[in-house]
C-alpha cells in the first residue's frame, strides 16, 4: 500500500477526452444525488455510523474495488502523537477503503510480483461522522429526509461532508462511463472521527494507506484550502463549597466560577488573536483563534449551591505550535487562576476530551495544485482560488505525518453544523466534473479494453 514508484509523468488530457468525462458527470448525476440523499438518511452520528459504512463498502464493492474494513484501535491510536483522546467506544466504529488497482497492477499482483504504476497514485478521502442535528423542531424539515429544494440538496451531512464523499465515487465512476481506465492506484476512504478526533483518518495512515496526492472534498465554497488551524478539545472542572441557598455567602458556586475561568481564558484567547501576524496566511483573518464553550453542566440539585461545573472547551492553535506547546500555555494559564474577583478560591483542572491535532499549511507550488488548477479551470471558467479556514480538517494528518500534498476543495454549502445544512447541488456537480477531470489526469488513463 506504499506510494507508487514513479519513472515518468502523465500527461493532460486530450479535448475528447475531457469532454467525454464531462458528458459522462452530467449523465449520472441524477444517480448521484440520490445515492446522496440515501446517504443521508443514515444518521451517521457519532459511534452510530454502521449503516452508512455498510451502504458505501456495498457501493465500493459493486465497483469492483478492492475492499477493507476494520474497527479503530485506540490503544494502537494512543502511541501516535497526532490522535486525540478517546471518551466512546470505538466497538463497531470502523473505516471504509475501497481500492482500485490498474490492471497492470492487478495482474503482477495475481502472479505475485512486484507492481509499478503507470501513473500516479491517489486517495478520495471523506468522512462519514455528522455532528448533532440539536432540536430537531428548529429545522424546517427533519435533518434526515434529504430533500431538494430550489437547487439546494438539505440535511445533516448534505454538505459535511456526504456530497462530496459519493462524489469521490462518481468521478471515477465518469472516467470509466467516458470508456478511460485510469492508470495509478486509487484509495477511496471513508473515515468516521473527523469531526472529533481525527483519527479516522489517522488510522487509515496508520494502516498504511498512502499515495501521491490526497483529494479531500471538503464543503469549501468552490476554492482550494491553503492553511488552517490546528483543534485541542478539552474539559475544565471547577470545584466549589456546596451549601445550602439560605447560607450562600458561606458556600461558594462552582457554576459562577466557571464563568470567572471562562474569562480569564478569553484573555489567553485574545493574546493568541493579537500574534495572528506572526502566521502566514492568517494575518487577514478577523479571528482565527476561537475558544469555544461547546457544553457546560454543573450541580446537582437546585437548592444546593453547587460543588462542581464542567466545560467541554475547543481551542485552535496557528500551523507550527505544536498541540504540546498550546496545551501547556492553556493549562498554565488555568494554574495561574487562584480566585476569583471576590477572593473566593478556585480549583481548576483540566483534561483533553478529543482533538489534539496541529494546523498544517499547503505549501504552494506541488505538481497536485497544479493538476487542480487545470480541471479548476477547464470546469469553472476561472483561477482556482485558495484560503484559509480557522476550522479543523484531516488534511493535516496526511501533510504532517504522511508528507502527501493535500487538496481540501469541496462545493458551496450553507449552515454546517447548524439548522437547515444543506449544498448547492450546481456546485457539486461542478465539483464532480473538476475531480474526474483530476483523477483522470493524476493517475493518467488508457482506452478501456
């Protein structure tokens, strides 16, 4: 599963073929957005993305591709410095991987020889994990029914990213129908965790899946992302002195505590912000630093002044600090919080709950970009842009621990990770045409026989 050995460089396209794979979207892509809405009528939540995995290892398989499967390992995760801590169980959480080998390859395989690629290798890379929908009655309709309106495909997921995981698979599917086999070795990856861990991904880097360029389609606006932020998930407990409501001037409330910490680590917050010239390709960013108070909860009883809060924080950290460094700037900072603005005591500690992953920057200039600015082009009509996002993505596991350039470029979508998700259906198929166009051009093609 090594990268491929590679003597000499594929060529671009011809006309007709590039306009046969164009065809070829356009035929499908009725199939292709209801494999989608399929898709997203698996809630694929956290720990709960069985079902989906097991409709993607179906449509890997009638392809034809070489299958794998396996559960995440979180003792073997926890040797490796880019995983995040684990609170689920990962029994029955698995990653998906499809492989496509060339004919070439697959026939030295079968007289067990050694295979050399004709063209390039590449993996598809997507994850299957959605984030909570949150009341359901807030929606206009409910988060799994999958329906289109107005040329916007809606749903949890829709645009986070299952339109662009079944994407991978009808890009390739393209090339095939446009009657081109495509000549390098061909990962398709669906990975749960990315959007607590990352270590779905990590995993399959783990496992020893790689290649020479990853295609991760991300709902990034039709652009190219160049750099973002790297994620620390953690949780901070204050403690209090419980007491009951008629003495409360003798107890101490450990929720109006944790309000005081929450401040104080606003300051570190801020201080972070201000460094933000010192960051390539963050200096434009109004905030590319946010702590976030994902969840709080506290006491246990409401006539009790409470003994004990809990917030379960989200921190991003600028490419180049590393999670170590972050995490001991964040947890010196709790150490330096003794009291409160009263002079009441405080204890705060702190544990991580998830992400610790670093950001990572795509350098400019690799062969990929340019093979995407290409397709960009040919599809779109303009300049493939780039930009920079103060949001995680698992491209960071494969540019830092893989050395792989990697290209997060997805569709337009609206309200990730809110109500009413959903992604522009025109910008998909867009999307579709510019990655069957890459596939076919990175890993070079031959004429089907």
């Amino acid at each position: 599963m090594s990268a491929d050995n590679i003597t000499s460089q594929t060529s671009p396209l011809t006309d007709d073929q590039r306009e046969r794979i164009l065809r070829a979207v356009d035929a499908a892509f009725d199939r292709q957005v209801a494999f989608t809405q399929e898709l997203i009528r698996h809630p694929s939540l956290r720990t709960a993305e069985k079902s989906a995995q097991d409709l993607l290892y179906g449509a890997m398989s009638a392809r034809g591709f070489e299958m794998d499967r396996w559960d995440l390992d979180p003792a073997e995760l926890a040797e490796h410095p880019g995983a995040g801590a684990v609170e689920v169980s990962y029994d029955g959480v698995c990653n998906v991987v499809g492989t496509y080998h060339p004919r070439e390859q697959q026939a030295a395989r079968e007289q067990q020889a050694a295979a050399q690629a004709q063209g390039r290798s590449l993996i598809l890379n997507g994850h299957i994990d959605v984030v909570p929908e949150g009341p359901e009655d807030q929606w206009q309709r409910s988060p799994w029914d999958a329906a289109v309106q107005d040329g916007w495909l809606y749903g949890r997921g829709s645009g986070d990213m299952k339109a662009g995981l079944v994407a991978n698979l009808f890009a390739f599917d393209a090339v095939r129908a446009a009657g081109l086999e495509p000549q390098g070795r061909i990962h398709f990856e669906s990975v749960v965790e990315e959007e607590s861990t990352g270590n779905g991904s990590l995993s399959a880097l783990m496992r020893g899946y790689t290649a020479d360029a990853v295609v991760i389609p991300e709902p990034e606006e039709d652009m190219l992302v160049r750099a973002n932020v790297g994620v620390i998930w953690f949780r901070v407990r204050v403690a209090g002195q419980p007491t009951h409501p008629r003495e409360m001037t003798s107890g101490f409330n450990a929720i109006d505590a944790a309000y005081f910490v929450l401040s104080e680590l606003r300051t570190l917050e801020e201080r972070w912000n201000a460094q933000k010239s010192e960051h390539r390709y963050f200096e434009d960013l109004d905030h590319p630093i946010n702590l976030n108070v994902g969840k709080i909860q506290g006491g246990d009883w409401g006539s009790s002044v409470p003994a004990w809060c809990e917030l379960d924080l989200r921190c991003a950290l600028y490419p180049g600090v590393t999670a170590e460094d972050a995490w001991q700037e964040l947890t010196d900072a709790l150490a330096r919080i003794t009291h409160d603005a009263n002079g009441n005591p405080i204890e705060a500690t702190a544990t991580k709950t998830g992400f610790f992953a670093e950001g990572y920057v795509l350098e400019e200039g690799s062969d990929a970009e340019a093979v995407l600015e290409r397709t960009h082009r040919a599809v779109f009509g303009q300049e493939l842009r780039s930009f920079t996002t103060p949001g995680y993505l698992d491209g960071r596991v494969f540019v830092q621990y893989g050395d792989i350039p990697t290209l997060v470029y997805g569709p337009i979508s609206r309200a990730i990770h809110g109500y009413d998700e959903c992604v522009d259906l025109e910008s998909v198929k867009r999307i579709t045409k510019s990655i069957a166009l890459f596939i076919a051009e990175w890993c070079g093609v031959a004429d089907a026989q």
